[in-house]
C-alpha cells in the first residue's frame, strides 16, 4: 500500500540537467517497519535509511501522468532518504533537502508495478528529519488524535514496509553532483 498527496500543477522541475520542464504530480512516502527493517528504496554504500520521499514530475511533453508513465525520459523523480527523529510540528517546506545540488542521478524504474524503466531518477545527498507522527499526519487528520501508529490501511492493519526490495544496477551509470566518496550527511535544518 502506498499513500499519495497531489501536488499542485504549479509545481514545476526544470534545468538541472532536464532537456523540457516537467509538472510535478504526486508525493509519496515509503517506510520500514521502525528501527528494526527501514524502508528506504536506495541505499548509499549498502546503507538503508528509515524511509525515503518521493516527489513524481512527469514531462511536459505528455498530457497527463498517465501517459508519459510508460515513456522513456516520461517521468522524474526526486527522492530524499527520512531520518527518524523528534520533530516539533509538520512543515511541508522542509520535506526536501535543504542543499537541492548534492545529488545521485541515474535512470530507472517506476519502484511501483508495472515498474516502467521510465524514471530520471534524482537521490539528494542529505537526509530529512521526520517523526513517526510526521510520516503518518498527512493521511491521519481524520482518525482520532491518539490513534496508534503507523496509519492503519483498509483492513485496520499498520501500514508498514510499503517499500520495494533493493534492486539490482544491471550496467546503469550512476552518476553524482559532488565527489561520490562522501557519505549521506542529516540535514542541518
């Protein structure tokens, strides 16, 4: 199970290293199941962080999400790994980095089925600091306050390790914005 926010069509990627803007489309969050099995996607030097934030463009040489999804170069995608910490309040600002040019590019795939090999992929070097409560606000305003976390799915079930399994490069190029020998670095925001 995975849990989206839309995005405004204000929202734009562009520059960067991208040939045509694209339209930002959707926020996600994937998550482990606490300290015991974090839920990053990516790992830097085979370490996986607690959860990681996706933020989805597609290009704007395509109508809709839909379909640029199954396009080469169709969509692209900024990720930042979560660091699980105590954290006052939710501040949505603060949901990316706050050095947006330190940062991994490759191409890829969707980490969702159908997984089209279709994502300009973009992993920031900094983490972001963010509660358990902060991970759960944005899907849990209409549950009572003291509901038990993670944000219980359909069945009343905790929604918990909706992450995929690390994958494999298969000969991809991964490519990095600063040298590649340093480590991910927490947020100093």
């Amino acid at each position: 199970m995975k849990l989206l926010l839309g995005l405004p069509k204000k929202m734009t990627l562009g520059g960067g290293g991208f040939p045509q803007p694209y339209q930002a489309a959707q926020l996600h969050l994937h998550w482990g199941s606490g300290h015991t099995r974090p839920g990053s996607e990516h790992t830097v030097d085979g370490h996986r962080y607690a959860g990681e934030i996706h933020v989805v463009h597609y290009s704007s040489r395509f109508k809709s999400f839909q379909e640029a999804a199954s396009e080469p170069g169709g969509l692209a995608v900024l990720a930042a790994f979560l660091q699980d910490t105590a954290v006052a309040g939710f501040d949505v600002a603060k949901l990316l980095p706050y050095d947006l040019g330190r940062y991994f590019r490759y191409n890829g795939s969707l980490t969702t089925p159908p997984c089209y090999q279709t994502v300009n992929w973009t992993v920031f070097n900094q983490t972001v600091r963010l509660s358990q409560e902060q991970v759960c606000a944005p899907w849990s305003s209409s549950l009572p306050p003291l509901n038990p976390l993670p944000p219980l799915g359909d069945d009343e079930e905790p929604i918990q390790n909706n992450f995929r399994l690390l994958q494999g490069l298969y000969g991809r190029t991964v490519l990095s914005s600063f040298h590649s020998l340093e480590k991910v670095q927490p947020t100093g925001k």
